[in-house]
C-alpha cells in the first residue's frame, strides 16, 4: 500500500522559515503532480502549491514569493520551503500526490501541523 508521509511541522514565530517534506512509499510506479493543501481551523482545505513531474509549479496568491514547491523524484519527495511566515498561514499542511501504483489514484498524507506566533 502506498503512503505519503509529511515531517518537518511546528512552532515558528511570524517572519520564519520552516521546510515541510513528504515522502511517498510502497508499490509505486511512478508518480504524476505532488502538492501541498493546507486547513485552517473552521476553513475548507485549501490548495497552497503543485508540481508536475515535468517540474511545473502553480502556487496560491497568498503564498506567491514567500513559499517554494520543490520535488526530489528519486526520493519520491516532495518539499514546500516556506519563508517570511504569517499568523495566517498557521493550519495543518496535507501533503497530496497522483501515484500510479497497482491503480492510479490521488493518496492523502495525514498532515503536520504549522503554527505561526505573532
């Protein structure tokens, strides 16, 4: 069975940095678009950056020149470095990826929690 495994969450103070991984294992063939969603308190999962396969990014405006989506394909990981860092962005961060295994579907990491201090 395929799972994505998030680390690298916690505590920061407003202006931070933090990096957040996540790594895919199990039968994997390979794997298409990797992204990073995030869910604050009483708000809907929101979509915060992708990648492609080919590398191709697509970020939410409000993270646009603060957070960088990287991704290591022979590591099946994906990164979100995350600097300059708002109360606002505090929420759990799901990390998501399109993995063709014995099926082709989308699998969810269980999140890791970011919170920012003001």
């Amino acid at each position: 069975q395929v799972q994505l495994v998030e680390s690298g969450g916690g505590l920061v103070q407003a202006g931070g940095s933090l990096r957040l991984s996540c790594a895919a294992s199990g039968i994997i063939f390979s794997i298409n678009d990797m992204g990073w969603y995030r869910q604050a308190p009483g708000k809907e999962r929101e979509l915060v950056a992708a990648i492609t396969s080919g590398g191709s990014t697509n970020y939410a405006d409000s993270v646009k020149g603060r957070f960088t989506i990287s991704r290591d394909n022979a590591k099946n990981t994906v990164y979100l470095q995350m600097n300059s860092l708002k109360p606002e962005d505090t929420a759990v961060y799901y990390c998501n990826a399109n993995i063709a295994t014995i099926i082709t579907r989308s699998f969810w990491g269980r999140g890791t929690q970011v919170t920012v201090s003001s």
